[in-house]
C-alpha cells in the first residue's frame, strides 16, 4: 500500500483528526491522561491508540515530537501531542509505554487508510 502524506505539521494533521471527530484534548497529570473538557482521567489500559504520527524539526532535528491519535474506554476521542527524543518526558514516555501493545493499532491512520479523504 503507498503511503499517503497529507499534511506536514503536527497542527495539520490535528485539524484533520478534529473533522474525523478527535476532538478532544488531552494533557498529563499524576500519571494519568486528563481529557481537558470533561476532566475524566485514563490509565494505560483506558487508552487505545488507533494512529501516530512522529515529526522531526525543520530547522532542529533533536525537536521532534509523535501525536497520538487515541480514543478511551469511556469513548472519549482525542490527540496528545508528546516530544521524544532528547527534550521526552521520562513519565510521560513510561505511561505510553505501559499503554498495552493490544490496545495499538493503525486502524485510524490518514497515510495509510485508502477510504479516507
């Protein structure tokens, strides 16, 4: 299958994830995911990642982030944007490592999903 690339930053491909119905937001708090707007709380095993995206800076290589596109058990949808590399947050690296391999997928993946816009 060819691999679509339908947009270049992080803020193009969450725009596209909120058309889809990604809409909320997410941050990290007490080792927990926080859902901004209902403010209900997801250990590892409450998130499914159904796609990721990983982005390496244009002008700095070591600035490089992956946006998780995920969906919890209380079927709330989202994005979490979270750099790795060099600037990583141990804990935030270790709770979606955590995350269990089964609950990962690519089901939802703009690049790789052809019924998709």
């Amino acid at each position: 299958m060819m691999k679509k690339e339908y947009a270049q930053h992080e803020m193009d491909y969450i725009k596209i994830y909120q058309d889809k119905g990604y809409t909320s937001n997410f941050h990290f708090k007490n080792n927990k995911l926080i859902n901004s707007e209902t403010k209900n709380g997801y250990f590892p095993q409450d998130i499914l990642i159904v796609a990721e995206h990983r982005y390496e800076g244009m002008s700095d290589p070591s600035d490089m982030s992956i946006l998780f596109i995920i969906e919890t058990s209380k079927g709330e949808k989202g994005t979490f944007l979270m750099a790795y590399g060099p600037n990583a947050s141990l804990e935030i690296s270790e709770f979606f490592n955590k995350i269990p391999k089964m609950n990962v997928s690519d089901e939802e993946n703009i690049n790789l999903n052809d019924s998709l816009p």
